[in-house]
C-alpha cells in the first residue's frame, strides 16, 4: 500500500554510476541542489570522492542510514542500492539514465523537479515483495539470499542444459531440461521474467512467477502461484552445474545436487514515487506502446 511521508527528509543517501559522465554530472547538480536546500546529502566513499562537491558526507555501505536514497541511473544501479540500503529500510526513488529504467521515476530532464519534491517531502513511498532464496545441499543450508527482481537457476555453461526438477508447496510440478528457470517477484515481472515470455503482473498483486527459460519440455508454460507458495528447484546429481543468480547481480555456484527454495521475503524494499501513476500508465510509457484511438470508458 503507497503511504505519504510524514515530512521532508533530513538526511538524503546519494548513489550513482559515478563512472558515466552523464550519471556523475546529474549527480553533482542533484548534490548541490539538496545542500543549498538544507538537506544534509551522503554518498559512498569511492562515490562521495568522485561527486567532489563540498558538503557532501562519505560512508561506508554499512552505514547507509537516511530518509531517502536518491539513485541516479538505470534499473542497475537501483538494484546494486536495493542491496546496499536494505538493512536500513531506506526508501529509494530512482532518476533513470538507463535505457527503459522500469524501477525508476523520473527520467533526467525531470531532475529539478524531483530536488524539489524531495526538499519538501512531497513523495510517496510504496512497498515491493522481494523473494528469500535458500540453497541447500544434503538437506544442509549452505546460501541464503534475496532478491527484488528475480532469482533464476541457470546452467553456468553454454555447452549443456541443466536438468533439474520444479517443486511448488512441497509437491513435484515437471522436470525440465532448460536453459535455466526464472523465479520472479511482480515488480520483476516486466525484467528477466518479462524477457524470457513471462507475463507482466500489477506490483500490488500478491503472487510468485516461474518462468522456464528455453525448456525441453511438454509442459513449460509460465506459471502464477501463490504469495504463500514455496518454489524449490533441484538440479539433478546426474546434470552439469548450475549458478543461482539474484538480480542479475548475487552469483552462487551450484553443485549438481543441490536444492534451492524460493519464498516471499519478509521484508520488502521501499520505493519512492512522486506521484501516484496507474502501472497502466507506466507500462505504455515505459514500453511506448500505441494507444492512439483509445476513446475511454465513459464515451460508450
């Protein structure tokens, strides 16, 4: 459920793809806005040190404490501060330089805007499931992870398939000779799920997807479960290995034999909006998709 803050922030976390021109230059100006508006504005050491704009507070990614993250970048960059932020529970609210930039709001011409909006506490914040991941090897838990997008089981060569076999709520669902099977949140619905021929789901639905990736299967449709349900992937003893991959981001080697449990997360990430948007909306934006004849509902 989207929530209004209580009031405007005090302290603002900047994280940016320092190493693109573009990125590093909108986050100077974001920097500088914030100071002159009184906020006090703190970046990563190696980030803080690239900005060089006075005032700005270098931390340690374990010290990432604040009202808001402001992230500068694409859809990347907000996951690496999902990942960095999580523990704190800071609302992040991203400026997408990327490509698509579907967990961002603004895009970078909108960037006085937003200092605006954030200087005056005038923004949203909307939580989103994450998934818990959990591998295990003789019925011995040697990983544990997370993930906002998805995580997927992949095969870690180009050579061969991984076989494994597809579990949901403690009852065998097919076995699966494939390029890998993505287990996706909602929010990464419109990612690698989306990619891979998932289906793209509203964020506020309470669900799970697992998408199969180029299966050699007779049944290998995607599939919708529920928010309750435990997915587990188990890569037979007999295939070549496999990686568990977390946002693209968190790799995990996994030995043939190994068990790997997804369920909802307890704790979701935060995501700042300036505005209460429709998803509809945002999916023809994001996606341009044509809409042009569109007459709306009360014209009959």
């Amino acid at each position: 459920m989207t929530a209004a803050v209580d009031g405007p922030p005090r302290t603002v976390l900047l994280i940016a793809h320092t190493g693109r021109p573009a990125a590093l230059a909108a986050a100077q100006d974001m920097a500088r806005s914030l100071i002159r508006d009184g906020l006090a504005v703190r970046a990563l050491h190696d980030e803080a040190r690239d900005l060089g704009v006075p005032g700005v507070i270098g931390v340690d990614a374990t010290d990432t404490a604040a009202d808001l993250a402001l992230v500068i970048g694409g859809d990347g960059t907000l996951l690496r501060a999902a990942e960095v932020t999580r523990a704190d529970h800071v609302p992040l609210l991203g400026i997408n330089l990327g490509h698509v930039g579907f967990l961002a709001e603004a895009e970078r011409e909108d960037a006085e805007h937003v200092a605006r909006q954030v200087a005056t506490g005038d923004y949203l914040v909307e939580p989103r499931a994450v998934v818990d991941v959990v591998v295990k090897v003789d019925g011995q838990v040697v990983e544990r992870g997370w993930a906002l997008n998805e995580a997927t089981v992949e095969k870690a060569g180009r050579e061969r398939m991984v076989e494994m076999v597809v579990e949901v709520d403690g009852r065998p669902l097919s076995r699966w000779g494939a390029d890998g099977v993505v287990c996706a949140t909602p929010t990464g619905s419109t990612a690698y799920a989306f990619s891979a021929g998932g289906p793209v789901v509203w964020p506020d639905v309470d669900a799970l997807l697992v998408v199969p990736i180029s299966a050699h299967a007779l049944f290998a449709r995607p599939l919708v479960v529920a928010p309750a349900s435990v997915v587990a992937v188990e890569v037979l003893a007999s295939t070549a290995p496999a990686v568990l991959c977390c946002d693209g981001r968190r790799i995990v080697d996994l030995a043939p034999g190994s068990r790997v449990e997804i369920r909802r997360g307890a704790e979701p990430v935060l995501l700042a909006r300036l505005r209460a948007q429709p998803f509809t909306d945002r999916l023809v934006e994001k996606f341009d998709l044509p809409v042009n004849g569109w007459r709306g509902s009360g014209r009959g």
